[in-house]
C-alpha cells in the first residue's frame, strides 16, 4: 500500500514543480521587458503622453460641442482608459517583432525555460505597463474635473475589467508580432485593425450620435461594450449586459487568439 501512495504522489509533486518553474520563467521573462522600458524609456513616455494629449485634445477643444447627457469629462475619462489600454497592448506585438528580428527568440529558445515564458513574459509585462498608465491617466482625469460617483470598489471593478479585456486582446498582437518581418511593420499592421474598433466606438461620442449605418456596427462591437462597462461602473450608471458581454469577448479573444499565437511562436523562425 505504500508503494501504491508513493507512486501517485509523486507526478503530482512532479507536475507542481513543473508549473512553479513556468511562472518563475514568466516572471524573469516580465523583468526583463520591465527593466528595458526602465533603461530605454522612450515608449513608455510615448505611451503616456498620446492619451493625455487625447484627454486634454477632447476635454478642452471638442468637448464643447459633444453632448452626452452627462458632463462631458465623466463621459470622456472612462473611454480613453480603455483606449489607452487598448493602445498599450498594441505594445506586445511591437516588443515581440522586435526580440525576434534580433534573434532572441532563438536564443530563448535555446535555454532550459518553458516555452510558455516569451509569450507569458511579454503580455504580463505590458499588463503591468497598463497598470502604471492608467493609474497616470487617472490622476490627469481628477486634475481636469473627472469625478466618478460610482465608489472606490466600482473603480477597481472597472479597472480590473479593462485590464482583463486588453490582456486578453494582446494574445492577438502576439500573434501580429510574431508574424511581422519587424517592429515597424507589426505596429503598422496594428493600426487597421486598432483604430475602427476604437474611434468607431462609444469611447468619445454617444452611439446615437452617429449615422445610423454605423450604429449597429459601433453599438455591437467589444471595444464600445467595455466603455459601456467601464463607464457605467465608475459613474455608478446603469449599463445594462455591458460587463458581463465584454468578459465574453475577452474570454472569446483568449480562447481563440492564445491557441493561435501559441502556434505562431512554435513555427516561428
């Protein structure tokens, strides 16, 4: 009897080994992506700098002439964190591009990591670069008159959420970077998909605002669904099936785009 416990024990220790050096891999691979934007700070403060100018380009010039039936701020701020999360996973297939046409791709591939770890590591630390931005753009909201009313817990809630649905959308721009010759071409190639999803979107304007042959397009999609979510999270406003329709589309993205992406790296050269 004893030899029959130790030997299911025994993978099961296995197995946990296994996992516990997966997510140290990971997390090495995060540091690494962490530390170059720390030495190379350039992207980071690009990455900031494009939704602030948004925030003040629309609070201060277009705001005026938008209305929303709230004040135009509280409608505004909600959007361009999710636009700028958005923007910021954009930053994987970038990142990716560029380890691989600097041939670190292969030489990862050739120490004793899991294979998992490249992708792990560089989505997880951009969803950390997304946390830093967002906790910037926040404070540039209060300081130009955003004031949610929905609660601390909301707030959180509604980050959480935006968070998840960029995390799960930059599996995809996994997959573009790993497919692009280099870091140029992936960022060009973001571009058709990223902008009708997020100027064609609830982001800036209501949907009822728009021509009526966009609304259902601009009504219907994820990104218009999560500032729905997020809008009416931090506003404490109703916001009928948003939340529970943007976890679908990045539960749905995941599930579709991580296969993918996860294949693309295999092949990759």
């Amino acid at each position: 009897m004893s030899l029959d416990i130790h030997t299911t024990t025994a993978p099961t220790r296995s197995q946990k080994s296994a996992v516990l050096w997966a997510i140290s891999d990971i997390m090495t691979i995060a540091r690494r992506n962490l530390l170059a934007l720390i030495r190379i700070p350039t992207a980071l403060v690009f990455s900031v700098i494009q939704p602030i100018m948004f925030v003040l380009l629309f609070r201060y010039v277009f705001g005026g002439a938008i209305h929303t039936g709230v004040d135009y701020v509280n409608f505004l701020i909600p959007g361009i964190l999710v636009q700028t999360t958005i923007f910021g996973a954009v930053g994987t297939a970038i990142g990716l591009a560029e380890d691989l046409q600097r041939g670190l791709i292969e030489r990862f591939r050739a120490l004793p990591m899991a294979r998992m770890a490249v992708l792990g590591g560089r989505t997880v630390s951009d969803l950390a670069r997304n946390v830093l931005v967002l906790v910037v753009i926040t404070v540039v909201g209060f300081c130009v008159g955003f004031r949610p009313h929905g609660g601390f817990v909301a707030y959180a809630q509604a980050s959480l959420l935006m968070l998840l649905f960029a995390y799960c959308l930059s599996w995809g721009f996994a997959y573009i970077g790993l497919a692009a010759p280099n870091s140029e071409t992936a960022q060009a190639m973001t571009f058709p998909l990223i902008f009708p999803l997020t100027f064609a979107s609830s982001i800036f304007v209501p949907v009822q605002q728009m021509p009526s042959w966009l609304q259902v397009f601009a009504r219907n999609q994820p990104v218009s669904q999560a500032a729905e979510a997020v809008r009416g999270l931090m506003l404490g406003l109703p916001h009928e099936h948003s939340t529970e329709l943007t976890l679908l589309w990045a539960l749905g993205a995941i599930a579709v785009l991580g296969p993918l992406a996860t294949m693309k790296f295999r092949r990759a050269a």
